[in-house]
C-alpha cells in the first residue's frame, strides 16, 4: 500500500523511523523523496485493476479459445467468479468503479457481468447505485490465434508445428493470429489509451492471464519486456492485479492477489475461506492454465 507523509511506513521508511518519532529516526517528518520507498498516492491518478476471468471451458477442454474457440466459463469458473465478487461486495474495496472493461471473449465478458454488481456505488444509509457497463474492449483479449482459433492442441501442433516464444518471440502463433511481441505491444497501447481516457478513476478491466504478464512487461523496468521477454507467470483465475497510473508512471500495487480463494487447496472444495465478519467465501480453488 502507498504511504503519506506523517504515517508509520514499511521498508525503509518504518527503519528510518518515519512519522513514528523514534529517536533513531528523522522526526518529525519523513525520509528525502530520493531515498524513501513508499511515495503518497497522487490525487491526480488512475487506479486500473486487472481481473483474470475465473476457469473457462477452453482452459479444461483444451482448445485454442479464441472468439471461435472460447465459449465461455465452465461452472467452476462461475464460481470463482463469484468468490471474489462476494469479497468485494463485504470489503467495498472495488464499489463506485468509474468504469468496467471487458475483452471480447465470452469467458471474460461473463466475469464482468458476475462482478459488476459489487462495483456499483454505495450511498448514505446503503444505498446502492448502478454499476459501470460493461465496455467490450478487444485490445483486452488474449493473444488472437488467428487460423489456430477453435483447434485442440494436438490438431494445433499437426497444422502450425510447435512455436516456442522462448526462442522466437517475433513467430506468430498461426496465420492471421499474433506474435508475443505484436501480443504484448497491443495490450500496452491498450493500457495507455484506457488510462488516457480515465484520469484520476477507479478502472476495471475483465482480462486474462497473458494480458496481466504483458501489462508487467511493459510497466514494469523488464529487460526486453516489449521485445520479446516472457516471464512464464502463474496467475490464478478470478485474481486481481491491480496497477496506480499518474502520467507516465506506473507503480504496481498487488499482483495475483487471490487471497478470497485461501483454504480451498486449489482443487475446488475443501475448507471454506472465512472473512473478519465470519461469513464464509465458497469453497472454490483456482486453476492452473494460463489464458
């Protein structure tokens, strides 16, 4: 979390004794701005949130999901969905977001629907207001696969061969589909012209796990991050990342956070997480596929 001047800090701002008036430390006030490791929050920027959708009938049945092959979340997925959708609706951490995204794939289209009702605004007394719409954003969708779009992976490897991105980032997937490097170039111009259109807003964007690792890439001090690096994460469905955007600075905040998915084991059953309140999230674990 960002820290603000007067306020106990963490890092090297709690060891230097900022704003708690230890004698070891400077007091009052804070460290130099060039050496402090938490700055405040600018009033001035854009907080964009990064949902990946919950488990898809893609991700289990195997197929390449791209708008032919996607065909939406399988019920488990629905159900991861709706953990963190009962997380956000207890926390109010997400409510009053100024706008939802979407890729235009069913599976992240469907996860957008199953949380925006915790994203709308909460009045005086409880009231509460309507959520964003959902805005279809293709810059959003996961590497397109073009002629691969619908097949298995085996029929995939018998048309297209095996690329290995590793190796050569710039090979596109199959005809008419994307290369890693076009992939993660698409989703930073995406990212840009969102946070461009939102100063200052609370963003949510239904996506995929491709999508959160080009967002690191390119955000982020990566060597290589636009030509070609990849990081090979493990991002669980229905977890949020979730980025602070002030002009050209992007500060990461929270990657994978999943934490409305503990005590399931990640095999969909299991012990119920439980909230502060004591009312229990579903007992849904996460899935391993990326996409």
């Amino acid at each position: 979390m960002t820290g603000s001047a007067g306020a106990a800090g963490t890092g090297f701002d709690a060891l230097t004794g900022a704003g708690t008036g230890a004698p070891e430390g400077p007091s009052p006030g804070t460290p130099p701005d060039g050496i402090r490791t938490l700055g405040a929050s600018a009033p001035s920027a854009t907080t964009l949130v990064l949902v990946r959708h919950g488990e898809a009938v893609c991700n289990v049945s195997g197929v390449c999901g791209g708008p032919i092959g996607c065909t939406g979340l399988t019920d488990r997925g629905r159900a991861q969905v709706a953990v963190l959708r009962d997380r956000l609706d207890e926390t109010g951490e997400l409510a009053g977001a100024d706008a939802l995204y979407a890729s235009i794939l069913p599976r992240a289209v469907e996860t957008a629907a199953i949380l925006a009702p915790a994203l709308a605004p909460v009045g005086d007394g409880g009231t509460v207001g309507q959520p964003p719409r959902i805005v279809e954003e293709c810059g959003f969708c996961e590497l397109h696969p073009g002629a691969a779009d619908g097949l298995d992976w085996s029929d995939f490897s018998r048309r297209f061969g095996n690329p290995d991105w590793d190796v050569d980032p710039g090979r596109t997937i199959a005809p008419g589909g994307e290369s890693w490097i076009g992939f993660v170039n698409r989703v930073a111009d995406t990212l840009d012209t969102v946070v461009a259109r939102h100063p200052g807003a609370l963003v949510v964007v239904a996506c995929h796990a491709g999508v959160v690792e080009a967002s690191l890439l390119a955000k982020i001090p990566v060597v290589d991050g636009l030509v070609g690096a990849r990081m090979q994460l493990r991002t669980q469905h229905a977890s949020l990342t979730t980025w602070e955007v002030d002009g050209d600075a992007w500060k990461l905040i929270g990657y994978n956070d999943g934490a409305h998915h503990l005590g399931t084991g990640g095999t969909g059953g299991g012990a119920e997480g439980v909230t502060a309140s004591g009312r229990g999230w579903m007992g849904v674990g996460t899935g391993r596929r990326i996409g």
